[in-house]
C-alpha cells in the first residue's frame, strides 16, 4: 500500500510542476485534485483487498437517508 501512495506523489507533484508551467486555470487544479483523490482512495481499498461500494449503493443509502425508501 505504501507504493501506492509513494506512486501518486510523485504523480501529483510531476503534474503540478507541468500545470504551473503553463498556468492553467484554477479549475484544473480542483478537477485534477479530485480525480487524483478519488484513483487515490480506489487504489487504496483495492490494495487492502477491500472492494469499493457502486455507485448505485452511494444513492440508495442516500435515498434511504432522505426517506424515500424504507
């Protein structure tokens, strides 16, 4: 798991240094972020031999949140 993460940093800070370079617009910082953060933790519960919950498990807890479903 720690060459997991040791993988993205070194991603993120090659990508920031390219980013910075050109001046992108804020936006692609935060898209870049989130996606990074989202592989990140993907990656992250694959390596533990944990499989991530489906989206469609992220709405019906949600849904039963709200009280739509019972």
């Amino acid at each position: 798991m720690i060459n997991v993460v040791v993988i993205f940093i070194i991603l993120v800070f090659y990508d920031f240094q390219k980013f910075i370079r050109k001046k992108e617009p804020v936006r692609v910082f935060v898209l870049y972020s989130f996606f990074m953060a989202a592989s990140l933790i993907v990656s992250l519960l694959l390596a533990a031999g944990k499989r991530p919950s489906s989206p469609s498990q992220w709405i019906e807890a949600a849904l039963r949140r709200f009280g739509v479903l019972k």
